[in-house]
C-alpha cells in the first residue's frame, strides 16, 4: 500500500504556489499556510520569459499563460530624452514568447489549479524543526501544528524560517536602490525598454490585460519615503521621453508601490537543512535588473518537486541535497550577472554616465546579439522529466 507523502509549503508567493501545484501534481499531500489574510490583488507587473515559461508547462499551467498576449516589438535602453542606446527586437534568445502579466494574475493561475482547502489564509508560521532521517519535519501557527515529509520556505527575502535556521547568516542587503512600482489602465504606447538616467531607471511593460506597469528605481539612503509617491516620481522623473508624463500625470498617490531593493549578497550555503527546502526569494534574492527573480522562484518549485518525488519516501533529506545541487550555482550565477548590471544603473557622475552612454551606443549594433546569445544559458533553460 503507497502512502500519501505529505508537504507543507510556508508562503503563498509565485516560489510556494508553483511548488504547491508541482507536488499535488505528484499526488502529495499539500497544505499552504500564508500568514495574510487574503490574497488581495496587489502587486505589479511580471514577466515571464521562456525559461519560467517552461516550467509552468510542467505544472500543468502553462496553457493558460500562453493564452494572454506575448511581448512584440522593439527592445532595448534608451536615454532620458528617448535616443536608443542599444535597440533590437523580441526575437532575440527567444524574447518573443516572453509573457507580460500582473503578478495577480499568475497567483489567480495557480490557486485555481490546488483544491480550496490546501490554502490556509491567515496562517503565521511561529517554528519550523526541520526534522531528520527518522523524524517528519514540525510547522507550528498560533493554533496548529503540522508535521510533514517536507517543508517547502517560501517565505521571501525576510524569510523567518531562513533565520531560525541559518542563524548566522546576515540577511538581505540594501542595493543603493529604492524602487516604485504602478500599474495603469492610462492607454499610452510602450515598448519593453529601460530608460537608463543617472543614477535612476525607468522601465515600462504593455501587459497582457492592456494595462500598462512601471517601474521606477533611484539611487536614494535606505528608507527614503514621501507622502505622496505619485507627486514624488512626477518630480523626479520631470521631462523624461514620452509617454512616461502621461501615465505619471494620471496616478493617484495610492496606485504606488514603494520598496527599497535588496538581495541575498551573501549567498546561503545550501538550500535545506534536514526536511526543509528554500525557494525564490528565501533562498536567494536578486536583484530584478535580469527580471529573473520570479522565474527563478518557479524553477525551484519545479525541480523540488521532480527531486523528491523521485527520491522516495526515505530518502527525503538526499533528494534535498541534490535539490541545493541543481539550483545552487546556477541561481548564484544569476544573481551575480544581475546585480552587476544593476551597479551600472547606479552610476550618477555625469562623465561615467556619458561614457556609459556612448560605449552602449558604439557597442550597440554587437552588443545586442552577444547579449541574447548570453542570456541563452538562462532563457533556454529546461525543467526535469
């Protein structure tokens, strides 16, 4: 007689929902426990390039997103007054399939494919025991205790359960970089495209519902706030190329998103101790100058899910080690990359910036392809069997 294996995933993000689907696909038994009470739909804008693309496939989601619109056009980086820097098209490294959506979104897609009582709303996690070869793994919330064949940590970058069990690691580090975030039903044109200033970035995504998502990041002390975070970017960003005026000018205050940018600098050793697995953010937060930190999140998922499954029930915590394995060198390898272009972004001396400026426009009609071609380690990736 087979007995269920039993799994509990802390944190209902893109990372733990992903895993949640991927090990009920795999006929676990899955309990999601997510300390907020409601899955509101905040957030912002996603995109999904091939590589997470794939993996959604895997889960058996991959149907749905393909069904919303797919990126077209122009990309590329241009320059506060709208001269392109560096310019190409969505057929490089297979940009064309990538997909364009508000996180909300892709969160909806995923609890629609796990039964209602697998997601526990309102569920702060107080301890995890991650558990050993003879013992089942312990969550406990203020009312429950759970005990599981494994823990999935998909608790993000302030992950609690990263600190009770690497207690001597540092934590997220800031970037330098504070970031707002919208989404605009304002009809204006964009194309997928950085605008690179100094010391400050715009970039602007058409979604796949018509709604248009921004993203605005500046070099600013940690904890830089404004009363009014719409008045604020209108400020900062005055007279930057079109259409970015338009869609500040139709902001309310409430429709931003504020947060400062960090990241896992100092990476984690491994990604599990005992039954306990990391995913996405808690494992290893980058910063978002790849767009990679959502994809990354649901490589996880995917390969936890195949590694385990294929361990059997009693070798859980091998199946982990092979799981850090598989996802430790080519996460850290990401982050790096992306926190190097991030450092660019960052320059705000006016003759780095115009050197910066003008070997991306001499460098521009090579640079592009190279670049696709390196990104192909990172979009051409392929989930387990």
């Amino acid at each position: 007689m087979t007995t269920t294996r039993s799994a509990v995933v802390v944190g209902a993000g893109i990372g733990g929902l992903t895993a949640a689907v991927a090990l009920r696909r795999r006929g676990w038994d899955v309990s999601v426990l997510e300390r907020a009470a409601s899955l509101e739909p905040v957030g912002a804008g996603i995109a999904l390039a091939p590589n997470a693309l794939r993996a959604l496939e895997a889960v058996g989601a991959g149907d749905r997103v393909h069904g919303l619109a797919s990126l077209q056009g122009a990309v590329g980086i241009r320059r506060p007054d709208g001269a392109w820097l560096v310019r190409g098209d969505t057929t490089m490294a297979g940009a064309g399939s990538t997909v364009l959506l508000h996180r909300a979104q892709l969160v909806s897609l995923l609890t629609d494919e796990l039964p209602g009582a697998a997601l526990r709303l309102g569920a702060e996690v107080t301890g995890v025991v991650a558990g050993g070869p003879t013992e089942t793994a312990t969550v406990t919330t203020r009312d429950h205790t759970w005990h599981a064949d494994l823990v999935v940590a998909a608790d993000g970058i302030d992950s609690p359960t990263r600190a009770a069990l690497f207690p001597d690691h540092p934590g997220p580090a800031y970037t330098g970089v504070t970031a707002w975030r919208f989404v605009s039903a304002e009809p204006a044109p964009v194309q997928l495209a950085e605008t690179w200033g100094r010391g400050a970035v715009v970039g602007l995504m058409p979604l796949a519902d018509g709604r248009v998502y921004g993203y605005l990041t500046a070099t600013a002390p940690p904890g830089t706030r404004s009363h009014d975070g719409a008045a604020e970017l209108r400020r900062r960003f005055a007279g930057w190329h079109d259409p970015l005026d338009q869609l500040l000018g139709a902001l309310e205050p409430g429709q931003v998103l504020h947060h400062d940018l960090r990241w896992l600098r100092t990476p984690l050793p491994r990604y599990d101790v005992g039954r306990v697995a990391f995913v996405g953010d808690a494992a290893h937060a980058m910063t978002p100058n790849l767009g990679q930190g959502g994809a990354q999140a649901i490589e996880d998922a995917v390969v936890l899910a195949a590694t385990v499954d294929a361990a059997g029930p009693d070798r859980v915590e091998a199946a982990l080690a092979s799981y850090t394995d598989q996802r430790r060198d080519r996460t850290r390898r990401i982050a790096r990359t992306s926190a190097r272009v991030g450092a660019v972004t960052r320059w705000r001396s006016p003759v780095a910036v115009g050197l910066r400026d003008l070997g991306l426009r001499t460098v521009g009609r090579w640079a592009m392809p190279r670049a696709a071609k390196g990104l192909e380690s990172i979009l051409g990736w392929r989930p387990p069997a």
